[in-house]
C-alpha cells in the first residue's frame, strides 16, 4: 500500500522552507527602507544570502531524503490536474535551487566581500561588474516569478481543502489524519 502522509522529516522541510522563503523575500525588500552605504542596509541583505545559502542545502537534502523515504501518491483527481500540480512542483524545486545558485553567482561576478554560510564570495573569478549585473537581473526576474509560483501552488492547495474537500493538505499537515 502506498504511503498516507509526508514524512515528519519532509513536512518539517515543507513548512520550514514556507518560512525560510518568506524571510529571504522581507530581508530584501527591507533594506529598501535604508538609505545604500548604511550597515542596516548592508544586514539586510546578509541575511537575505544566508537565508538562501541556506535554502539550497535545505533543498537538496529534503531531495534526498524524498528519494530515501518516498512521498505519498497524489489524490485521484484528472489527469491534466496531476500534470499542472507535478509541473508546479517541479518549477518550485528548479527554483529553490536556481535561486541561490544565481545569487552566489552574482556575488562571485561583483567580487563582492562578503561571505555566504561562512564560504568566502571574493576571489574565486576574476570580477566582471556587467556579467554580475546580468545575473542579478535574471535572479530578480526568477524571484518574481516564483512568487506567482508559490500563489499558485498554495492556493491550489487551499481549493483542494476546503472546495474538493480531498486529502492533499491533509498528506502534509502535522496532525495528519
Ligand atoms: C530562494 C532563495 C532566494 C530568493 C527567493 C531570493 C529573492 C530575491 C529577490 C526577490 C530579489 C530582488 C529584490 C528587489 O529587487 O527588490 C533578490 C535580490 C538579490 N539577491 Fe536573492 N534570493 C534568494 C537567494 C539568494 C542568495 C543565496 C543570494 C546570494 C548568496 C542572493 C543574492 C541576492 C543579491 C545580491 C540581490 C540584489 C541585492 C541588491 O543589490 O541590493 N539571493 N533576491
Ligand atoms: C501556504 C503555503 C503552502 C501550502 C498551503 C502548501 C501546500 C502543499 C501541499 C498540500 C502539498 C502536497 C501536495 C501533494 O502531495 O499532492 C505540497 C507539496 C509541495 N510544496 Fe507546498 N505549500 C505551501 C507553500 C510552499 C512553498 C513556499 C514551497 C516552496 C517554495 C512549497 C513547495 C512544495 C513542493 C516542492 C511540494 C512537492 C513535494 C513533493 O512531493 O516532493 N510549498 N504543498
């Protein structure tokens, strides 16, 4: 028989990875409020890249560890509505790990002297201002994107609870069923 719930490993990444992403989205929007140059400004966006760093190991293990344990089947429903929910799914991943890999890019391009998870960002290549800003156009643009994503898929989530009344949300809530 196939399984009925997440693992509480693989729920505890779900919903961790719901916070961690909110806080990457409000560390970078915040340090609009701060004039360039000043070091609140300069944290903000620290711990946006710590966050993300962070997103990525997150990310690859939950995909490890999605392998090793196995995920339950989608509810029945048709089959165009598997097929958007597994592409949604798959654009999610391909951007939790697109995401960071694009932003430590674009610090390794500026040659910027920071560090992200405690890994140097500086002096890996030689620094190429224009490249960098290519890749940071192209991680904002992602990161818009991926908004749109994450509504889409949360409130098709939502419309699966409460209007299908089936067991999607309930696959991944802690109390389970
Ligand atoms: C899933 C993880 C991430 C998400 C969702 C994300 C999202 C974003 C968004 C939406 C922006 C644009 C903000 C704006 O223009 O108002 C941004 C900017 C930026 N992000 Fe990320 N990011 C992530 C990970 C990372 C990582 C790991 C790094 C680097 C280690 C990084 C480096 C940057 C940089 C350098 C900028 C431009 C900041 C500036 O010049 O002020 N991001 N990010
Ligand atoms: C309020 C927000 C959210 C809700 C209600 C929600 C709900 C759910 C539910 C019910 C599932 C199970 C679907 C199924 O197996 O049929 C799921 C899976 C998934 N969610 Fe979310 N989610 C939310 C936010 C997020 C965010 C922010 C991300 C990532 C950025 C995310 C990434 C994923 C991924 C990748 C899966 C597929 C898991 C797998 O089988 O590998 N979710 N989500």
């Amino acid at each position: 028989m196939s399984k009925q719930h997440y693992s509480t490993t693989l729920k505890a990444i779900h919903w961790g990875t719901l916070l961690l992403v909110i806080a990457a989205f409000l560390s970078i929007e915040f340090r609009e409020f701060y004039e360039k140059g000043t070091e609140t400004r300069e944290l903000f966006k620290f711990v946006h890249f710590q966050i993300g760093g962070l997103l990525l190991l997150l990310t690859i293990a939950r995909l490890v560890i999605r392998k090793v344990q196995g995920v339950p089947d989608m509810v029945s429903m048709p089959k165009w509505q598997t097929a958007v929910a597994h592409g949604v799914h798959i654009a999610l991943y391909a951007c939790l790990i697109a995401m960071p890999i694009l932003g430590v890019l674009t610090l390794v391009f500026a040659g910027k002297d920071t560090t992200v998870l405690g890994m140097e960002m500086q002096g890996w290549v030689a620094a190429n201002k224009d490249f960098a800003h290519d890749l940071e156009e192209i991680h904002e643009s992602i990161g818009e994107a991926f908004m749109w994503i994450i509504f889409l898929h949360a409130a098709g989530a939502l419309v699966h609870h409460f209007v299908q009344k089936d067991d999607t949300l309930v696959k991944m809530k802690f109390s389970g069923r």
